[in-house]
C-alpha cells in the first residue's frame, strides 16, 4: 500500500497595507532623520556648554567639553541617519500591494 500524497502547498499570502502603514513608515523616516540632524549638530555648537547635566554636576564640566564625547554623540546622529535610510529602502515593500478599505 503506498503512502497518501502530500497535501499541495498553501499560497503564500501577502500581507495588506493600509494607508496608516504608510503614513507612520514616513514619521518614522522623518523623525530618525531629524533626531540625527540634531545629533550630529548640536554637540559642536556653542550651546552645547549650557545643558541640564552639566548644572547638575559642575565637576563635570570636562567630560561636556572632551571632543570624543561630542564625536560619540555625533556618531549616534549618523547611526540615526543610517537608520532612515535603510527605512526609505523598505519603502519597496509597500510597492504593489493595493489598498483594501
């Protein structure tokens, strides 16, 4: 006696995406990039001097002022900027699909 055949393949469903998806992929896109903007900039501005944890804790003041510090935290603009930009690549995967209200 041989074996049942196996069952056929269930179609593979693509999944649908509304217009909200595609509206918080852009925040998410513009909010990286603009965290990133602020990131990179603002440690090399004159304001940098004057924030909350140096008040806190005055002794501190060198750390505020050390240029790997402030590249460190430039770094993290950068990695937020990498983050929008692997984001707009994504974008791809809402090309295609139509809209099912």
């Amino acid at each position: 006696m041989a074996p049942p055949p196996p069952p056929p393949p269930r179609p593979v469903l693509q999944p649908a995406y509304r217009w909200y998806h595609k509206f918080s992929a852009l925040v998410f896109i513009l909010f990286c990039m603009s965290v990133g903007a602020v990131l990179i900039v603002f440690p090399w501005l004159d304001d940098w001097n004057q924030n909350f944890f140096s008040a806190i804790v005055p002794e501190w003041h060198y750390v505020w002022d050390n240029s790997y510090v402030r590249g460190a935290i430039s770094g993290l603009g950068v990695v937020n900027f990498y983050i929008a930009f692997l984001e707009v690549l994504r974008l791809r995967r809402f090309a295609g699909h139509d809209e099912e209200d």
